[in-house]
C-alpha cells in the first residue's frame, strides 16, 4: 500500500525533473519528510489548452504541469468530501472495474512525485516473545536521489449544496500493485511507481486504453531501489524532519538475518 512518503523538493527542481511547468499558483506544500493521506500535495498532470471559455483545444499540443491536490480521492458524485480519506489508494488490479475509480483511469491520470515512501514490517517473532513490539518502518528511495513518481488519479468535486462559483476540490489516489522482489519480504502491497520511460504514456491525456499502462513496475527497477531501515519516529505523523530518513541500524542480536539482509541492499 502506500500510506506515507516524502516529499521535499521545491516546485523549481520538480519541473527539471519531470519536464514541466509550474501551474501550483505558489500553493505547493512546505517540504514534508512524513506526508500523511489528506495533506496536499503536488502532482504532475499533462492537458490539452483550454481558450478563454474553457473549452479544450484538442488540436494544440497537451502541457504537463505541477498542480497541487488533496491526497485521497472525492468522486465527482460523491455527496460530501469525506469519503476522500478512504480512498487515497487505488488497487491497479481493480481499478477498471470500480466506480469510483473507472473514468478517471481513462481521462485524468497524473504521477505523484515522491523523494520515497515508507513501509512496515511486523516484527518477527524472535523479537516479539510475547510482547507487543511495534512493527519495523523501512524507507524505499531512489539511490541517486532522484524523484520516484506514483501513477495515480485525480478527481474534481464541486459541493453540490455549495457556490457554484466557488474552486472545485481537486483530489488524488495513489495506485498500487503487488509488492516484487525484496519488497514483498516487508509489505504485500507497494506504490504503483513507474520508471521515468513510462511516465509519458500515463500522463498522456489522448489515451484511454490503460491495458498495456497497468503492466506491473519491472521487478530490475524495484530491485534497484534502496531499502532502508528508519526510526520508529516516523509511525507519528506529528515527527516530521529529515531524521526522519536516516538509515537506522538495527541491533544484529535483535534482528533476523533475512531482514538485516534486506535493509543492507
């Protein structure tokens, strides 16, 4: 699943990064070591123009943008808000087939950078001896330091008892995939990230066929990600700060060797 991630870099190096301009309208988000569902955040979309009626121009080219969204998806028929908090993850596997989830897989997809996210193992049995122990947190990144970028959905809500007039909410889900490789050995669920070649193909906007943009992340790619053992610190959404992300050695006479193993890779 994805459940928390970090993300700090500053709209500037994001648009290097991902080729794109910045349309946050200076309302991007504070650096963030511990983004929690609900939060803001920014998010690469690419559309078609629009002319001054707001009518799209699909004979120019589409633009990829950085645009800022609520994290946890409102379906445009929703009656209020608050099923976002329920919905920041999208299965892959189901997604064609969920309500909530079918057209805005076809029409408004966008990638969702991130520094990395964090996972939890539970702990192995050795070390809890009949004690509740927290679950072990670990942090997947890119070893270059390089962004990751989520495939997720975006959505716009407009209060149907509101103004009119007033901005419409517009909010993401993350997808995810079954965890390959390593991963598998702390969480079943990961991030749908995709490798920078296929972050054309899902931002494309003239593609409705999603068949081949759901094939599962190449388990080469996954296996070339850091995994990295971190501070329990980071199970409070209240602790946020680049601590946060530092490699956190485990006691060897505390830890298994398949685990050891895994967060040394």
């Amino acid at each position: 699943m994805c459940g928390r991630y970090a993300a700090t870099k500053d709209p500037a190096t994001l648009m290097r990064e991902f080729d794109a301009v910045d349309g946050t309208e200076g309302q991007a988000p504070e650096p963030n070591y511990n983004v929690a569902p609900t939060k803001n955040v920014v998010t690469v979309v690419e559309r078609h123009p629009r002319d001054v009626e707001g009518n799209v121009l699909a004979e120019e080219p589409p633009v990829r943008s950085l645009r800022v969204m609520r994290w946890g998806l409102v379906p445009f028929w929703a009656k209020d808000p608050s099923v976002g908090s329920r919905m920041i993850n999208t299965r892959a596997e189901t997604a064609t087939q969920k309500p909530a989830f079918r057209k805005a897989l076809s029409r408004r997809r966008c990638l969702v950078p991130a520094d990395g996210w964090f996972e939890w193992r539970a702990a192995t049995p050795a070390k809890t001896a009949g004690k509740k122990t927290p679950k072990e947190p670990f942090y997947m990144t890119s070893p270059d330091g390089s962004s990751l970028a989520f495939a997720g959905l975006w959505e716009t809500w407009r209060d149907p008892k509101g103004d009119p007039d007033a901005p419409p909410l517009i909010t993401c889900s993350v997808l995810t995939t079954d965890a390959v490789g390593r991963l598998a050995e702390i969480h079943d669920r990961m991030p749908f990230a995709l490798p920078p070649q296929r972050w054309q193909g899902w931002l494309d906007p003239d593609r409705a066929d999603v068949a081949e943009l759901l094939a599962p992340p190449e388990q080469a790619w996954v296996d070339s990600l850091e995994v990295r053992p971190v501070s329990t610190k980071v199970n409070s959404v209240r602790n946020n700060g680049p601590e946060l992300l530092e490699r956190v050695e485990p006691e060897p006479a505390d830890l298994d060797a398949a685990l050891f193993d895994i967060g040394k890779r």
